[in-house]
C-alpha cells in the first residue's frame, strides 16, 4: 500500500453539486496502478460502497461516474487499462489483470466494505468477464469452443459484490460484426457487391434519413456479415498458427487490416449498422414491456424504442478505405473483436469469444443491475443481457432520452430540454438500487 500511495502523482480536491443542489467536497487521487492508471474519487463523507468503472482501450480515469458517484456517497475507482487509446495491442487476458489490480486495491482501502463493478459501454464485456472467471475459474474461459481461450494467470481472480452493466456492449465482436460492410468481395478494398450495398437506395438507402431495408434485404445482409467474420476468424486463425509454428516456442503476432470494417469515430463502433440507418429494425426496441425511467423520474413498463435519431455520417466513414479500415493485431482481433454466428442480428454464438457480456452474465450470481439508455442503440442488447443473466437478483431500467454517455440526447426531441433529467436520473437509480439491496 505505501508503494502505491508513494506512486500516486497528484490530489486534488473537487467541488460539485449534488442531485439536490447541496455543495460537496470530493477527494481526489491521481497514480499508476501497475501499467494501468487511476484515479480514486471519494466523498467528504466516509464510504462503505466503492464503484471500479474500467473500460478496454477508453481513458476512464476522466468519466462522469467518478464526479456523480461520489456525490451520492459512493467511492469510484476511475481506471485506464494498459490499452488505452491501442486497440492494435489489446491482450484482452492483460485486460482482466488491469481489473484485478483495481480490485484488490478498494479492498485494502480503509472503511470499504463492498465492491461493485461498473461497466459502460465496452466496460460491460471487460468487467463481466473478469467477474465470471472470478466466479467460476479458468473453466469458464478456457472453454474449447473459444476462440481464442485465456491464459492460466487468470486462476483465482478476486470477485467483486455486484455488477452494474450501463449501455453496456453485448460484447465487441458482436460491434465489429454488425459494423462490417457485408457487401464486400474478397477482403478487397473498393470492391462491393451492389445485390449488399447498403448504402445502394435500390436496397433501400436515404441520404436523407428515412432508409427502409426490406425483410429479404436485411436477411441477406445478416447472414452476409456472419459470413464475413467467420472467414476472417478461420484466415486469423491459420496465420497465427502458422506464425507460431514457423518461430518455435515464442509466441507472435501480425498485422490484420480489415477494409470497411466500420469507423470507431462513427457510431457504436461503426458504420453499415442497418439499426443505425434503418429506424424501424428489431434491435432499436425490446420484445417485451420493461421499465422505462421517464424525465420526470416516474417509471413505466412499456415496449421501449430507442428514440436516436439515423446517423446519416456513416456512408463515407465505411465505404472508403482510410477513414472505413479496422487496424487490429491477429491477436486482438481474436481475443477481443471476433464471434462465430449464422447471421448478425440474433444468430450469434455468443460463447464462442471470450469478449462477451451475453454469455459472462449467464455464469454469473452476484446482485446485476443493467440500465440502458433510451436515446442510444443498445435497447434489445441490453434486454437480451437481462434475459440471459443467471442473477436471481437482476433488474433492468432504461433512461429516457439519454444518449450513450448518458447525457440528454438534444437531438432526439422537438423541445430542446426533454430530456434534460438524463444524467440525474440514472446515477439516482443506481444510488436507489445499491441502497435498497442495504449492501
């Protein structure tokens, strides 16, 4: 402990306001955590509660969690990975280890009696893998059917107490998959096939917002993208093999382009998205009625629709090579960004890859909460996470209007201010849910 304290670069003291508008003063520490980097956010106030909120490659030491948790009493471990900002290098077992550290530090702090891990957006894969090996031990990522399984130095990860999933991805492979260009021929650049394009308006493209895929379209395109990602695992997989035989005993990697991959700069991870253009497919709303947190903080049950609007940037980002090209490792792409399916939209073998928040919540039992946020994409994503969770105690809420950040979505309403309670809400959810289960 005195070494990390010694490590630490800087505190500083921070001044917000509460939900209710009451000043309060937040402590804040800045230091390296082994590779990773951290910051420690507490409350004026002693607290029992502390969040780990982690991402991937994202620098969260600067996210909003670790201003708005503290004011509501709670400790936040803000983190950035030995990734950040790297995605060409992500060892997604290295990644656990980040988490790990980050664990066993509120562990040792004074006065914190439970831990809670707090995945949002790519945090959700990264936080419920690591609690499910915490959970159930190397067998639960070292399953054959991987594709590519963790390393032994994941035995005996420490678990945490609960798990909060915000606008979590169901898992980044499945990003990527739904973000590939299905229309292209032989991993050539430049070469589509129009029958797949689909930014081709005789497919059912609107430069102006409106697109329309027909049912036998998006078919199509579905199983077209499966077929994509399947063949780049099997061409990933024959390389690193041969790589490896090729070196002897010491492990390598290579370079692995994928064109018109999708654009991380253009929306949930990229273009050619159908639900990102076309406002009427499946993944934009649930199958059931769930509970739907409203502006005014009362809660209804109702089939929820996400209220985002097209992302009409899209076109040029994916069909040109230098903004549209995914530049990952074999490695990463293996061990991060690839899943076997039979079609994108819900024919995806989600335990074939270890970056997965679908298949992780159904080997896990600590307390879940999943939120999703209404002015964003992931609404059937979220519910299916809540379908497959093995919790006996879960629950699952979506923020109205918000976007993926959880701040108003300004652009999702005639009135500028109608969701303007976003950000609020959630994070008083999250206090209520955490209070009523008196942790």
């Amino acid at each position: 402990m005195k070494k990390l304290i010694s490590a630490a670069i800087g505190s500083v003291l921070w001044l917000g306001l509460t939900a209710t508008g009451v000043t309060s003063q937040e402590n804040r520490t800045y230091f390296a955590l082994g590779p990773a980097r951290a910051v420690y956010a507490t409350p004026a106030s002693s607290a029992r509660i502390a969040f780990l909120v982690i991402h991937r490659t994202a620098d969260f030491t600067t996210h909003i969690a670790c201003q708005e948790l503290p004011k509501r009493g709670f400790a936040a471990l803000c983190m950035s990975t030995r990734f950040t900002n790297n995605e060409f290098q992500v060892d997604w077992d290295r990644v656990a280890l980040d988490v790990k550290a980050g664990v066993e530090f509120l562990r040792k702090q004074a006065g914190i009696e439970k831990v809670i891990l707090f995945g949002h957006s790519g945090g959700g894969p990264t936080t419920s893998f690591f609690q499910a090996v915490a959970e159930n031990g190397l067998a639960f990522c070292q399953d054959p059917k991987k594709i590519l399984p963790c390393r032994d130095d994941l035995a005996g990860l420490p678990k945490a107490d609960a798990l909060v999933l915000a606008d979590a991805h169901p898992g980044v492979p499945v990003i990527l998959l739904r973000s590939l260009n299905g229309s292209v021929i032989d991993e050539t650049p430049g070469r589509f096939d129009p029958a797949l394009d689909p930014y081709n308006p005789a497919n059912g493209y609107s430069p102006a917002g409106s697109s329309s895929y027909s049912e036998d379209f998006q078919k199509r395109y579905f199983a077209a993208q499966s077929a994509r990602m399947n063949a780049l695992i099997e061409s990933a997989r024959s390389r690193l093999k041969a790589i490896r035989e090729a070196r002897g005993p010491y492990p390598d990697n290579d370079l692995f382009a994928i064109p018109h991959g999708g654009n991380p700069g253009a929306g949930p991870g990229g273009a050619s998205q159908l639900h990102s253009l076309d406002t009427s497919i499946a993944l934009r709303k649930t199958r059931e009625p769930q509970k739907l947190l409203r502006n005014d903080g009362s809660i209804v049950r109702e089939i929820v629709t996400s209220v985002s609007p097209p992302e009409l940037e899209t076109k040029d980002s994916t069909m040109r090579f230098n903004t549209g090209t995914k530049i990952l490792s074999l490695q990463s792409f293996l061990g991060t960004q690839a899943v076997r399916s039979s079609n994108s939209l819900d024919g995806i073998d989600h335990c074939s890859s270890n970056n997965s928040t679908v298949c992780a919540v159904r080997s896990i039992r600590v307390p879940l909460l999943i939120a999703g946020m209404g002015g964003y994409l992931f609404i059937r994503d979220s519910e299916e996470e809540y379908e497959n969770a093995a919790s006996v105690d879960k629950d699952l809420i979506f923020i109205e209007g918000a976007t993926h950040g959880f701040t108003p979505c300004v652009t999702c309403a005639s009135t500028p201010n109608a969701y303007g309670n976003s950000l609020r809400n959630f994070f008083d959810y999250v206090k209520k849910w955490v209070d009523d289960r008196k942790f």
